[in-house]
C-alpha cells in the first residue's frame, strides 16, 4: 500500500491522487449519463417528442447498465482499472455526440440506449480505490469517490440549462450534451496519463478465468444462478414497458425475439458459470482460497433497496413535491434536488462509519433507518408543513446514500481478484431495484410506492443478519506461484 498514512483531503500525491481522479472520472460519467434529465423539455420541442417518447428515452436509458455493470467489472479485473476506464470514457463519448446531432426520435432513443453503458463507470473506480487504500481506510475512500463522482447528475442539472442558454438558439442544447461528450473524451486522456492500476511494487491480481465469477463450492454455484435471475428479470420488465403493452417502441415480434433472446442469453450465463466452476463438483476449493458468495449475495440485496430507491425517488419527487403541495415545477424540481445534494456527505459518512464502527452493524443501522425514513414518506400529504416534509425526504436521502456508502465499503473486501466483478454485479442490483420501483410507481399511489420501498429495506435487514463481518486476510496467488495475505481488518 501507499505509504502516505491517512486519508488528506487536499493531498494531490499517491493514493489520494489517484483517488481525486477516480471521482472526477466517475463523476463525468454521471454528468453525461444524465445530460438529456434537466434539458429534456427543450430536447422534446426541438425534435417534436410525445410525452410516451420522452418516458422512453428515460427508460432506455438505463437498459444498457444492467448487463453493461457486469460486463464492465469483469474487463475491469481482466485489464485492468486504467484501460477500462480510458475506454469507457472514451468510447461514450461517441453515443454523445450521436444524441447532441440527433434529428429523430429513432436516432435519439439509439443513442441513449448505448449511453446506458457509461452508467458502469462507477464499477471501475471501486476496483481501483481498493487497490491503493487500506482496509481501515476503504470505506472512506470509496465512500468519497461514490459520493463526490455521484453528484455529477445533480452538477449537470444544475448548469447544462444555463450552458445551453449561453450558446442560445434553438441548437443551445445540442452544444451542451456535445460538451459533456468532449469533457469525456479529454479526461479519457488526462486519466490514461496519470494513474496506475497499483501503487508501486503491489501486484495486480486477475481472474483465475474470465467469463463468470469464480465461486468456491457447490452451493454458492447454485446461489450465484439465483442471484443473476432478478437481473435477466429486470430486462424482461422493460422489453414489456417497450412492447405495445407500454409505449409501443417494439413491435410484438420484436418484443417476442427480446424474450427469447434474453432465456438464451441466461442459459449461456449457466453454461459460462458451469465452464468456470465445474471444478467444485468434483473436488472442493481449499478452505485457504475460499470465500462466501453469500456475502456478494446479501450486498445486492442492499443496494437494491438503496441504489434503486435512489433513482426512482430522484425521478419522481419533483414531481411528487408538485402535486401534494401545489407547487410550481422549477420550484418542487429544486426542493427535491436537496435529496440528491445529500450525496456529497451522505455516502463518504456512511464508509467513514463502517471503517470506524464495522461493516455489519452500520449497515443493519443504516437500513433500519432507510425503513423508517420511507415509511415516515409514505405519510407526507398535503396537510403536512412543506418545511416538514423537506426535511424528512432529506433525513431519509442520509440513510439511502449512507447504506450505499457502507455497501461498497464491504465489497472490495469479500475476494480482491473479483472486486470489479463484485461490483459489478452489486451495481447493477441498483439498477434492478430502480427498474422496479419505476414499474410500481407506475401503478400504485405515492405512499404505497414509498410503503413498497420500506418493505424491501426490511427484506434487506433480514437478509443482513446473515451477513459475516470481514475480518483476517484474503488469500492471493501471485503469478510466481507464491501466496500474499491482503488483510480486510
């Protein structure tokens, strides 16, 4: 590890260097991911969109981080932080420049279905922080990067209106989203030059295999398959929102050869994981290199109810605060932009707390708390001072983000070689959790959407008793065959 003790803030050397860059990438991931969010009334006029093709430009932009949080985390143990992300950024930016030069709502939606797969920046930056920080240091770090790199959406929304402003005319907001597309191409550049994936003399440690995450027995070969059915579940859920049952985007072939194509894909999946792992059947996994999938498993349970009603309220509580206190858009837009300014202290407190308080007992604190928060939601209605009730959707956003913070202060400690696999598959949890929350949105009341939210986080702190506090070390081979401790305490 880095030999500069601590973590400063306003260090720009080491460890910390490589931490400030890592949240400046994740960052303007964020800000161009959720470039179209605050200009999506201009973007409409200007390209003549209903109300159902605005929705599924909204849809359609999440699709694609799904599998894409899964794909990334694997190359990102493959390859390597510092290429992963030089490509990401990079590479996004093209679906960028698509999305500013689009004329229909055809090229639009392609666009933003490919700009789902910058939404797995984050993934990266787990990996590499894990690299270069301690374990009593982790969760900070990567509540910080989390944190500060998440409130890249709420920078965008506050200056891409005024950016597209400044260039005016009707074309102002295609020079916006261009200008996200070439800050991510410039820092794909300054990123490349100025990182490594470890700190001097550490090694790197990749995969035994690519192609599925590696388990260490019989039963975790089989939870593993459970666990990615929610994911392939999720995607089942907006080829239906796509399909004439929901905006009509997909024909009713199309939508059939999505189904079919999304079963075929899993069974792929379950021959991969069987490719990587059928050794567990015939000979167990020395209990030195074992580790417990469960773990993996009850962290993306978590971020589903964290991450996910993340998403989903900072998609619908402007307009929420709107319609219980009568208030115009702008003004409930901004009182609902303080749940996501949270963020910034939020999630960094909530890594602070694990590295100082544990891993399980902060985030069994913080997910009753999570409950509590939604369902003190579920009973905001009109008679309730608006002071009141900003405050408690303010409350409940530090419990959410704090959860997310101490969620990913306990992955990079489960298997050091898998970590952006791990991440991977716990972020694109988030994503599912969002899909659904969206889709009962859709069809129930304000309070039971927030009631539905806090029965989930209960689930979560069921399923969180279960979970084993990291302590010891984890073992890794090195290339030359010899063994290295990383302790997780």
């Amino acid at each position: 590890m880095s030999e500069q003790a601590g973590i400063k803030l306003w260090s720009f050397t080491g460890k910390m260097k490589t931490l400030h860059l890592s949240w400046m990438a994740f960052f303007i991931t964020f800000v161009v991911w959720f470039n179209h969010a605050p200009l999506l009334a201009v973007i409409g006029d200007s390209l003549g969109l209903t109300a159902s093709e605005i929705k599924t430009l909204l849809i359609l932009n999440v699709a694609l981080t799904i599998p894409a949080r899964v794909i990334i985390g694997m190359l990102t143990d493959r390859y390597g932080p510092k290429l992963t992300y030089t490509w990401v950024l990079s590479l996004s930016s093209i679906p960028c420049f698509m999305f500013a030069a689009a004329d229909s709502f055809e090229q639009a939606a392609i666009s933003r279905f490919l700009l789902g797969f910058i939404g797995a920046g984050f993934v990266i930056g787990i990996r590499m922080v894990s690299e270069w920080f301690p374990a009593n240091e982790l969760g900070t770090a990567e509540g910080i990067y989390g944190g500060w790199g998440n409130f890249g959406s709420a920078a965008g929304a506050m200056t891409l209106p005024a950016i597209a402003l400044l260039f005016g005319g009707e074309d102002g907001w295609r020079y916006a989203i261009a200008l996200t597309g070439l800050m991510s191409l410039t820092f794909s550049v300054i990123w490349y030059f100025n990182v490594d994936d470890t700190p001097k003399g550490s090694t790197y440690f990749k995969p035994k295999q690519t192609g599925a995450m590696e388990v260490t027995s019989k039963n975790d070969f089989w939870l593993l398959l459970i666990m990615k059915l929610p994911m392939y579940g999720a995607l089942a859920l907006l080829t239906w929102k796509l399909s004439p049952n929901g905006v009509s985007l997909f024909s009713e072939q199309t939508s059939i050869i999505a189904y079919i194509a999304l079963v075929l894909l899993f069974l792929f999946e379950v021959k991969q994981t069987y490719k990587v792992n059928g050794h567990v059947f015939k000979q167990p996994v020395a209990e030195i290199h074992q580790y417990k999938f469960k773990q993996v498993a009850i962290l993306n349970v978590l971020y589903f109810a964290t991450f996910g009603s993340e998403l989903a309220v900072v998609s619908m509580l402007p307009l929420f605060f709107a319609d219980v206190f009568s208030l115009d858009m702008v003004y409930a837009g901004l009182l609902a932009s303080l749940y996501a300014f949270m963020n910034l202290m939020s999630r960094p407190g909530g890594g602070w707390i694990s590295d100082k308080f544990g891993r399980k007992k902060t985030l069994l604190i913080l997910t009753a708390g999570l409950a509590a928060g939604y369902l003190t939601m579920s009973a905001i209605d009109s008679s309730w001072p608006l002071v009141l009730a900003v405050i408690a959707a303010m409350a409940c956003s530090f419990f959410v983000q704090a959860g997310e913070g101490a969620v990913f202060a306990a992955v990079p400690l489960i298997k050091r070689r898998l970590t952006g696999q791990i991440a991977g598959m716990t972020g694109a949890y988030g994503n599912v959790g969002a899909v659904v929350y969206l889709t009962v949105l859709s069809m129930v009341s304000y309070q039971q959407f927030f009631l539905v939210i806090a029965a989930t986080a209960v689930v979560g702190f069921i399923t969180l008793l279960f979970m084993e506090e990291p302590q010891g070390t984890i073992t890794e081979v090195k290339e030359d065959g010899s063994i290295e401790l990383i302790s997780v305490t």
